[in-house]
C-alpha cells in the first residue's frame, strides 16, 4: 500500500470539473486532476431515475489529505450530496508516485 490515493468526483459539466480540479491543485489539495467527458450517469435521487450527462474528475493525493480535499469539494460543489469517493493505489510507478507526494502540500 502506498500513501498515495484517487478521489473519484463526479460534476454536471467538464467546466465544473475543472473549476474543482483548479482550485484543488491550485490549494494543493491534489497533485493532478483529470477530466473525463461524457460521462453517462443513471442513478435515483428523491424517488425518480434519472439518467444525465456529467464528468468525471480523477484526482491524485495524499492519503493524509483526503479528508480537507472531501470537505473543500463539498464546500465548492454544486451537488447537493456530491460523490467523493476515495480508491486507495496500493502500487504504481515510483517517481509517479515521488512527483504526486511532491505536488500535494496542503497547508492549513
């Protein structure tokens, strides 16, 4: 297992996502964002199916800053209950790796 995880967020629009993955590599909450179109998502929400167009936004951290990088999504988020769901990376290539530890310096 390494220190190093993706969070897996969900926007209404690539420009959504982006604002996201800007103010949190910017925040230095995330290493690296990175932005999937045409995402097709059919989930239910308050008793109806919905099937809806979004993005995707993959981003790379630190484990240890998970739980300021989930509050400032929700923070900056338009969802009312948006998905923020953390994937632990238990290998992957070292300097990858090295460069996401680099990258991901939140500071309080």
């Amino acid at each position: 297992m390494t220190d190093v995880i993706l969070v897996l967020v969900t926007a209404p629009s690539t420009d959504k996502a982006a604002e996201l993955a800007r103010a949190l590599v910017e925040e230095g909450l995330a290493a690296c964002g990175n932005i999937v179109p045409g995402v097709r998502s059919i989930y239910r929400w308050e008793g109806k199916v919905h099937d809806e167009q979004e993005a995707l936004l993959i981003l790379k951290t630190k484990d240890v800053l998970f739980e300021p990088l989930r509050a400032r999504v929700v923070a900056l988020h338009p969802y009312q209950v948006p998905e923020v769901l953390r994937l632990d990376i238990t290998d992957g290539h070292g300097p990858y790796l090295a460069w996401v530890r680099d990258n991901a310096r939140f500071v309080p």
